[in-house]
C-alpha cells in the first residue's frame, strides 16, 4: 500500500501560480481591450476609404460640371462653342463614368448617355450644353444624397464603436476586478489554511492532513497540502529519534549514577573492611602467644600417646595449630602489606591434606573427593592457596547440609591452573549472580560474607580470574583461573 504522504501528486501545480495567475489575468484583460480598440480603429478606416473615394468621384462630376458651365457661358456671350470641346467635355464623362466609387446605381449609365448626346450633331450646341448640364446636375444631386447616407451610416458606425469602447472599457476592468477578487479569496484561503496548520506545527502538533481534506481541497492547495504531510513525517521521525536519544542519554546516566554509588558502596565496603584487618591484625598479634602454648602442650601429648591413631590424629591438630599460627601471621603480615613468598606446591597432596581434614567435620553423608593428577605442580603461595580452598569447601559443605557431595577439580591449561570446586547444593542467589561478590554481603543464613570475599582478593593478587555460576539442573561451582608458572616436571595437562 503506497503511503499518501510519500506519493507524487498526480495534479500538482506550481506555487507561482499564486503570483502569475493574477498578472495574467490583468494581461488578459488589457490585451482584449487594446484588441477592441484595434479592431474598432481598423475598422473606421475601412469605412472611410469609401467616403473619400465618393468624394473624389463627386468632385470630378463637379468639376465636369464646372467645365460645362463655362463653355454654356461662352455660347450664352455669342461664342461659337467649338466641337474640339464638346469632343474634351465627352472624354471627360467617359473617363468618370468609367471609375468606380459611384454610390447612385444609375450614375455611370446616365453619364454614359450623356456622353452619347454630345456626338450627335444637334442644331443649337448652346441649348444641347443646358441639357446636359441639367442631367449632370441631376446625377450630382444623387450622389450627394448617396454621401449623405454614407456618411450618416459611417456616423451611426462610429457612435456605435464609441458606446462599445465606453462598454469595454467599464465592464472589462469591472469583470477583471470580480475576478481578482474571486481569485484572491480562492488564493487567500488555502494560505490562510496554511497558516492554520504551521500554527498547529509550532504547537508541536504533528498530525497529517486527511485524505479526505485533501481530496475536498481546492486544486492550487493540494500541493502545499501534500508538501506539509511529508515535511510533518519527517518532524514524526526526527521527534522518535530525539525522544530515543534522549531515552539513551537518560539510561546512560541512570547506569554512570548506578555505577557510582555502587562505587561508593564498594569503598565504604573496603573501609569497613580495612577497618575489621586492623583489627583482626591486633585480634592475631594478641592471639599468638596463647597458641604457641597449645601447641607446645599437644606436643608433648603427642608424643606421650602409644596408640597410632590417636597419634595420628593429634599429629592433624597440631598440624591445623601450626596452619592457624601461620595464618594469625599472615593478618599481621597483610597489615604490615607482606606478600607471600611464591613456592612449588603439588595441587593433588594440598587438597588430599585438606579432605582429610574436612572428613572429620563434615556430616557422613557428605561426600568429598578429588580429581586432580598427581605431577601436577605450580609456583603458588601455599597459605593463601590453602585458606582459599578451604573457605570454598567449607561454604559448599555448609551450603549443601546432611547429605550431598563437593568436588574439587584441578588441571593445567597452558600457562593457567584452573581449579574448579562443585557441589549439588541449591546454588548461588541470583542477586549474588547479578551484582557480584561484595564483602558482608551472604545468601547463606549465620554466614559473614567474607569468604568469597577473600577468596577473590587472593585470585586478584595473583592477577587471576573468579567465576561464580549455578550448575544444571542444581548446584554451585566455582573457577578459579591462577597463573601457573612452570615448577620443574609439571604433570600432562588435562581437563577438570
């Protein structure tokens, strides 16, 4: 379906047609007028021709009559009249009554005859030149009467042109000005509609005419009519793409704040939390002393008990004693901003060491393993790699409950140790999913939020990667991607 606003009027007329029309239209109107007064001027000159042809006709029969005067006068004083002039006088009426511009019908016959008379010898010349001169008269007298009627019909012509020119002259300008005022209503109108709609354009009113205004409009507006549809269709589409800018800007700064104040959030965060390692640092410096204690006391239980097992198991607690002790120095030593030297640790020995510790906590029905390959080795800080598995397991063990399994996964790939811990819990909050790990911020009920936390600051300080994502169709998992630097005789690389 062809859009109406983007279709080509098929009858569009030119906007000059508001100036010329009127110029042509006053144009018309003299022209006529001046083409009367032509034809009306042309006109009397084709009924005077005539006129001055009669009046030379009737001076040549008044001069012939003249002639005949004076020869009538010379035989009238005793003069004999000469036939050599009778002879002139007969050439003369020959020769008029052979022209034409006689009005009477009779008067080149009756010349004729005339003419005949004076060949025909007659006794008295004197008396034959009175006759004559009589019937010449006689012919004069209806040629005047025919150029009285010439010219009173040349006259009643002339009036009549007259009241036609008077007639052209008043009725032409009076119908030329009805119609330019009919034309300037006609003009004026569509304009002053015009306006109406730039007035509703200003407005920001950016509805089209309809198909049935501009089918009911007159033909000189359809053109600005349809030009002012696809100029309002462009404004629609600037109008959407000024209100999707604006959208845009607004989403772009509702996210920059978002950002920020999460920004803020996350150092009022880190505040709290320098503030909790001051004082975890001095809780550590305090708590050292005590510890060596024990530990020197399960010492020498150790090696005061017989049984294997016992033994065994003591030999784990003092183990665990000297980690808590390392890691009470670590606090003092993160205070004090002391990394941690970067050693060869077999990945497979630290996390059997680790479930083993874990199956003495965790309930029986909670299974724990491990699928990790033997000659797998990397330059790693063995503490801090120990505190992190070790959250990482104790948040799934706590995660899952009574009964359920955690994995622990770990293989190289190329120049990265990827460890990955499992489990078959319910999973992360998605509000954890979405915004991220933040410190005190837990979806477990007694937790503390700190565990991931510091799980992700030790893979930052080894310039490593954390993801966090939920198992199908349940579970949690964690990756950790550590740069693992080569530690003479590295295992094969293999999938975790």
């Amino acid at each position: 379906m062809v859009d109406p606003v983007k279709r080509i009027y098929p009858g569009r007329v030119s906007i000059r047609r508001f100036f010329w029309l009127p110029l042509g239209a006053s144009a018309v109107v003299v022209l006529v007028l001046l083409a009367g007064l032509v034809a009306m001027s042309w006109r009397g000159l084709d009924r005077l021709h005539p006129v001055q042809n009669h009046l030379v006709h009737i001076a040549r029969i008044q001069d012939l009559g003249l002639s005949m005067e004076q020869t009538l006068l010379k035989g009238l004083r005793g003069t004999r009249v000469d036939r050599t002039e009778l002879e002139r006088l007969r050439e003369e009426m020959l020769g008029i009554a052979a022209l034409e511009g006689a009005m009477h019908p009779d008067t080149n016959s009756a010349l004729g005859r005339i003419a005949q008379r004076i060949v025909q010898p007659v006794p008295d010349s004197v008396e034959l030149l009175f006759q004559m001169l009589t019937q010449v008269r006689a012919v004069l007298t209806h040629e005047r009467e025919r150029h009285e009627v010439l010219l009173s019909d040349v006259a009643e012509s002339t009036r009549m042109e007259l009241r036609l020119a008077v007639v052209l002259l008043v009725v032409l300008p009076l119908v030329g000005g009805v119609a330019l005022v009919l034309l300037q209503h006609r003009v004026q109108q569509p304009l002053k509609d015009l306006q109406d709609l730039l007035t509703r354009l200003s407005e920001r009113d950016y509805r089209l005419v309809s198909d049935e205004v501009l089918e009911g409009a007159a033909r000189l507006a359809k053109p600005a009519y349809y030009s002012y549809n696809e100029l309002v269709s462009r404004l629609q589409e600037l109008e959407a793409e000024h209100r999707d800018r604006e959208s845009t800007l607004e989403n772009r700064v509702r996210e920059a704040t978002e950002a920020l104040l999460a920004q803020s959030r996350e150092l009022s965060r880190a505040e709290r939390l320098a503030a909790v390692g001051a004082v975890s640092a001095g809780l550590a410096h305090e708590l050292r002393n005590p510890l060596a204690g024990v530990q020197l006391a399960c010492s020498k239980m150790q090696r005061a008990l017989v049984d294997g097992e016992q033994s065994a198991r003591m030999a784990l607690v003092i183990a665990e004693l000297n980690r808590i002790n390392h890691l009470l120095t670590e606090q003092v030593d993160a205070a004090r901003h002391a990394p941690e030297a970067m050693v060869k640790v077999s990945l497979g020995s630290a996390v059997d060491e680790l479930l083993a510790l874990l199956r003495y906590q965790v309930p029986p029905n909670v299974a724990l393993e491990a699928r990790i390959d033997r000659k797998l080795e990397c330059l790693l800080p063995p503490a801090g790699l120990r505190q992190t598995l070790l959250n990482l397991l104790l948040n799934a063990v706590q995660i899952i409950g009574e009964a359920g399994w955690v994995e622990v996964a770990a293989a190289r790939d190329r120049d990265q140790l990827i460890i990955r811990v499992s489990d078959d819990g319910p999973g992360f909050p998605e509000e954890m999913l979405r915004a991220g790990i933040r410190p005190f911020a837990t979806g477990r009920s007694g937790g503390t939020g700190l565990g991931l936390a510091m799980v992700r600051r030790f893979v930052r300080e080894l310039d490593g990667d954390l993801e966090i994502e939920n198992r199908s169709p349940r579970g949690a998992q964690v990756t950790l991607r550590l740069p693992c630097a080569a530690a003479g005789g590295s295992g094969e690389e293999t999938d975790a």
